[in-house]
C-alpha cells in the first residue's frame, strides 16, 4: 500500500494521577462505560526475555517445516487455520477438551480439501507460570487427538514466575517452558503425540504461501518493550514494511489493544505500538488477532478507508465455568448492544460472546479473509455452525 493517510500518532492514555504522599490507594481507576482502552498501570510488570535474539532472520517458512501442508495450500488456493487463546486448562481440561474436540472435527487432511492447516496459539498456553512440567497436562494431552501442526506465540502466564497463593515456587526463568516446547532448534518427542516446534524465537514471523503471520510477545502487563520505540516494535516495523503485499496480512498479540469488557480493557501501549508501526511502515494489517480476554469480541477498525478487524479469542479453556468467563461492560443497567459505537471515533464493537467457550477458523485466499468463531457451550452440543463471521479484501 503506497499511500497510507494513518500516520499520525495517538497519545497514550494517561496513568491516574498517583495519591498524595502518605495516603492509600484503594482501587483502580473505572473507565468510562464503552471506551475500550484502559489506563495505563503506574507500575507495570515486564521481565526480559532471557534467551539471546538469534543471529539472522527471526521467520520461519511453511515450505520448511511443513511442506506436504504448504504444497496443498498452493495447489488448492486456500489456507484455513484455526486460532484461539487461554486454553491452560489447570482448573480442570473440560472446557479446553471441549474446545480441542470441535476444532479436531473439522480437519480430515490438514491443508487440503479446506480442512485447516495448522492451529496458531494466541497465548496463555499452560497457567499459571508456563511451568515445563505443566504442559503434558494442559497442553499436550488435551490436544493428543489434533491431527495438525501447533503454532504459537506466548502470553502473560507463559512467561510470569510471580508465585500466587498455595502455588510452588516457580523453578524456571521467564518464558522457559515456552522456548522448549515452542523454539526447540532439535526437535524431539515431548509427548507420544507431538513433537516440540522450531519456532525462532519467542516473537517471529511465520510466512505462508498466502499470508504472513506476524506474532508479538506483549510480556506481562501488555507492552512490546520496557520502554517507548523499544526493539521488538522496531522489528515489528520492519516486518510490516517488508511483509509481501501479495498476501495476507496478520499480526497476532496476546494483550488486546481494545476490549469492553469489565475488567481489563484494551492495553495502550499495545495499541500504541501497533499504531507507530503501522504508521512507520505505511502497511496495514489485514487483521489483528488477540487473546487475554476470556471471551470473544469483533471490533472493526477505519483505518484509511478499510474496515480492518480486531478480534479478541479468549475462550479457549481455561475460562472452565460461565462464572469464569470475562463479562462485557454494563452503566448501571445498561447493557452493550451490537453494533456499539466505542468512545473511539474510529471504533465499532460488531458482536461478542461473553458466555460461551469457542475458536475461530480463518480462510485466507488470493483476495479476502473470512474469520468464522464457532462456539462451543458448557451445557449442550455445537451446532457447527459460525456464531459470527466476517470477511474482509485483501486487495
């Protein structure tokens, strides 16, 4: 796209004014009812990466790694994938089992005859601390049965070592269990059902014969870096600025830049980064895929002249109960109703699901996306048919 007229830079949302001296901080700050960004945190979380930035580029091709997969992709014109994220199912893996059932049924061949090709994780893989020993049980076993390859980006609980309540103290650094079972560079046999990914690095981009998946790690309270204009969103430009203009274009980070749900919001300085990379690079997105919010929600985005969307996936398991599933926004007795327009002039919320686990599977052809979320309830079957859909040019 040669001409992109979205260059200006948003502020980011201002912190509440910290307490005077002395006195004590209560609560956090309310957003006001429909505005999908929160503030931002006066003392956020982040802990470094501690595995060193490899030499050389940070992508991985699927004529590598999967080639049969790719070579049918090619051959029929098609790639369909499935995405979610917050699938750790360490309250209990029914729900995720649940979830990994409905997405199994509708692969007979990955990459052929439309079945999906691979699954692409949007983070929060094992809870509460991504803990190596946790991921037979919370990964690989509740996706024993998934006939295709698993991709993934990490998300806060993949690389937090805060010790909660009656947790073990947490014998591994940040993001350990995550590297070896998503950035092995020897593969090897983790589980009897599947092999460890030779993922790059924590964040990398995953090139496809008709997209380009761009996935981010957004740390622990939501930011690409320590600090403004930082590496990762240096790296995200370029990827942006270089990704082929012939494809599909995805960019994939666990903190969603927007959300009406009660309690977290959208993250500013996940926005903001995007934002300052779409406006660097001149390249727009064809879709923004995130997860963190236990539940589904579809904005849509003008950003000069298109309608890009920004989903949120949350509910991929670890949210067990409909207790525990994120509710959206209410002003006293208010409730949000589709299409929403948000505080944000730019912004449409166009539908949500806050009761219901569930996926989405995405076609990517030459010319257009289709994002399709199929719910899959905690009493009674699927129906196996889309609860919302929404298709997009990619020209």
């Amino acid at each position: 796209m040669a001409n992109v007229k979205f260059i200006h830079r948003q502020k980011p949302v201002p912190a509440p004014a910290p307490p005077p001296a002395g006195s004590n901080r209560v609560g956090k700050q309310r957003r006001a009812f429909g505005d999908p960004v929160a503030f931002l945190k006066s003392h956020p979380h982040f802990e470094a990466i501690p595995f060193p930035l490899p030499q050389g580029s940070l992508a991985l091709s699927l004529d590598t790694v999967l080639p049969d997969v790719s070579a049918a992709v090619k051959k029929e014109k098609k790639l369909v994938f499935h995405t979610v994220g917050d699938t750790g199912g360490i309250n209990g893996t029914e729900a995720q089992d649940a979830v990994a059932q409905e997405m199994e049924q509708q692969i007979q061949n990955p990459g052929v005859n439309g079945s999906p090709a691979f699954f692409y994780h949007l983070g929060d893989v094992v809870y509460f601390n991504g803990i190596s020993t946790d991921y037979p049980s919370q990964f690989y076993d509740p996706y024993q049965f998934y006939p295709a390859t698993i991709f993934a980006i990490a998300g806060n609980h993949d690389g937090d070592t805060h010790v909660r309540q009656n947790d073990p103290t947490d014998p591994e650094p940040s993001l350990t269990g995550f590297h070896r079972n998503f950035c092995d560079s020897a593969p090897h046999h983790a589980s009897p059902y599947r092999d460890t990914m030779t993922q790059p690095y924590i964040y990398w981009t995953l090139d496809t014969p008709l997209a380009t998946f761009v996935g981010l790690y957004s740390n622990i309270d939501g930011s690409l870096d320590a600090h403004d204009k930082g590496p990762q969103e240096a790296w995200l430009t370029e990827q942006l600025k270089s990704a082929s203009t012939s494809k599909a274009l995805v960019v994939a980070v666990h903190h969603s830049p927007y959300s009406l749900d009660e309690f977290h919001g959208g993250y500013p300085e996940i926005l903001q980064s995007l934002d300052n990379s779409i406006a660097d690079s001149k390249r727009i997105p064809d879709i923004v895929l995130s997860g963190h919010v236990h539940n589904y929600q579809r904005f849509s985005r003008k950003i000069s002249g298109r309608e890009i969307p920004y989903i949120i996936a949350g509910a991929g398991g670890y949210a067990h109960t409909l207790r525990a599933m994120h509710r959206m926004q209410t002003n006293n007795g208010r409730q949000i109703h589709t299409p929403f327009k948000t505080t944000h002039s730019d912004l449409m919320l166009m539908k949500f699901n806050q009761t219901d686990p569930g996926f989405l599977r995405i076609t990517v052809t030459a010319n257009d996306l289709t994002a399709d979320y199929f719910t899959v309830p905690f009493t009674g079957p699927a129906d196996g048919n889309p609860f919302d859909s929404v298709t997009v040019s990619i020209k």
